[in-house]
C-alpha cells in the first residue's frame, strides 16, 4: 500500500477533530473543577469568617462549636502563611478562662487573619 500526500490529509483531516475535540473536553473539564474548588473554597472561608466572629463576639459553647465545626474544614483551604495565626486564634477561641483580655487578643489576630483572607481571595473581574 503506497501513502501518498493525499492519504496522508485524509487522515489528518479525520483525526484532527477528533483531537481538538478531546483536548478542548480535558481543558473544560479542568476549568470545571478549578471553578467548583475556587468556589467551594471561598464558601468555606466566608463560612469560618462568619463562624469566629459570632465565636469571639457572643462566646457560648454552641458558637464555640460551630466555630470549632468551621475550624476544621478551612485547615484545608488556608495559605500557609496564615495557618500559624488560624492555630493561634483557635487556642484563643477554645481556652476554657475565655474573658475580656483573650477576647481583646482574639479580636486583633482576627483582624489580621480577615485581612489576609481578603488579599487572597480571587477577585470577580470589575465591567
């Protein structure tokens, strides 16, 4: 069997969209996922966010447990950067003589945990 050029576009003009059809379908599917993870992440944060502040304002044990239930899935989708202050805060949080100096301590970590939080989140491009 002799492949000439002619066979050799018929071939290529077969499994060219084949291909490109594939890859496009990889890189959605990529896309998909990055989108649910940048998603689903910023949930969380904004979860463990709402979570400490009702903690450290009105300091009961059913806000300490949601605080505690948040605590725990955003050591996932934290930078490392900030997961020194997160551990900090929680031992705040947790300590069993929790009075108006810890508070003020908690307060001030917070702050600074909230302000790095909203650096890293991904933005929505502005119109």
């Amino acid at each position: 069997m002799k492949i000439d050029a002619t066979s050799i576009a018929l071939i290529l003009s077969i499994l060219s969209p084949i291909i490109t059809s594939f890859m496009n379908n990889k890189h959605q599917l990529k896309m998909h996922d990055l989108n649910f993870y940048q998603a689903h992440r910023a949930e969380v944060l904004e979860h463990y966010i709402s979570a400490t502040g009702k903690a450290i304002t009105y300091h009961s044990s059913q806000n300490t447990g949601n605080y505690n239930e948040a605590y725990g899935e955003v050591l996932i989708y934290i930078n490392d950067k900030i997961l020194d202050k997160v551990q900090k805060l929680n031992i705040l949080i947790n300590n069993s003589s929790y009075d108006s100096y810890i508070r003020a301590k908690a307060v001030s970590i917070f702050d600074e945990i909230c302000v790095f939080l909203r650096n890293d989140l991904p933005r929505k491009p502005s119109k």
